[in-house]
C-alpha cells in the first residue's frame, strides 16, 4: 500500500480542496440588498385582535371607558386586516390570470383590426362582430383585477 503524498506535493489549483486549509469565505451574492419588510403583514394584526377578544371576554370589571377603547382598537384591527386580506387576494389574482388576460386581449385586437379591415373593403353585415370584438377587448382591458377572470367565450 502506497504512502499519503504530504500536502505540498498537491497541485497549486487542488490546495483549497485539501482540508485543514484555509476555507474561502462565501460570497454574498447581493451585499447592497436589504431585507425589507412585508407591505401588509397580517400576522401582527391576528395576534393583536387575539388579544384584544382575550381581553375583552375575560375582564369583566374594566372600567368603561378602558373597555371602549379596547373595542374601538378591536374594529380597527378588524378592519385592517379585511383591508390587508383583499390587498393580498387582489394581488394573487393579478398574479393568476396576468398571462390569460394577456393574451385575450391580444386575440380580441387581431379579431376586431380583421373584422374592420374587411369593413373598409366594403364588407356588409359585421357592425354586430365588430361590436362583439369591441365588447370583448373591453372585457380583457377592464375587468376588476380583484375578481375572478373567467374567460366568456370558449
């Protein structure tokens, strides 16, 4: 069996494999990025209307003005987090249906430049396309973004 060849018989581009060596420090790949928080986050705003109602239902005795702002801090938070709730929900549908819409809108502008490039060449009986074609671009273009996209014709 042969003998272990001692660390300065190694290769100089193998020496950061030799263990016991110096290890490189990682490099962070993005040094000037900063966490940032969340924009909405929910969370706090659960904990904070959790403690309130714990509050609110196991202190009989606070004084009434004590308890009034608790519960005014309570429909507040309430409110707060419905308002973070939709924002989020706008935001995964926006994120759901970007591509859909996208390419509805793309095919109800090619279907509505075709059917008014065969009406200026003197085509009869397509107002009601047109109109269909028109009422569909619309449809991609302003649907509410915090509503579900279903898709009108198949």
């Amino acid at each position: 069996m042969a003998t272990k060849r001692p660390h300065s018989e190694v290769h100089p581009s193998r020496r950061e494999q030799v263990p016991g060596q110096e290890k490189k420090r990682k490099v962070n790949p993005h040094p000037h990025r900063k966490l940032e928080p969340k924009a909405n986050p929910v969370n706090p705003i659960k904990s904070r209307i959790r403690s309130l109602n714990r509050l609110l239902q196991h202190k009989e005795n606070l004084p009434a003005d004590v308890r009034l702002n608790h519960e005014r801090e309570l429909k507040s938070c309430e409110w707060e987090l419905a308002r973070a709730e939709s924002q989020q929900r706008k935001k995964d549908l926006i994120g759901k249906y970007h591509m859909v819409r996208f390419f509805e809108r793309r095919k109800a502008e090619r279907r509505l430049k075709k059917l008014e490039r065969r009406a200026k060449e003197g085509e009869t009986d397509l107002e009601e396309q047109i109109h269909e074609a028109k009422v569909d671009l619309n449809y991609a273009m302003y649907h509410p973004l915090d509503m579900v996209y279903s898709l009108q014709k198949i």
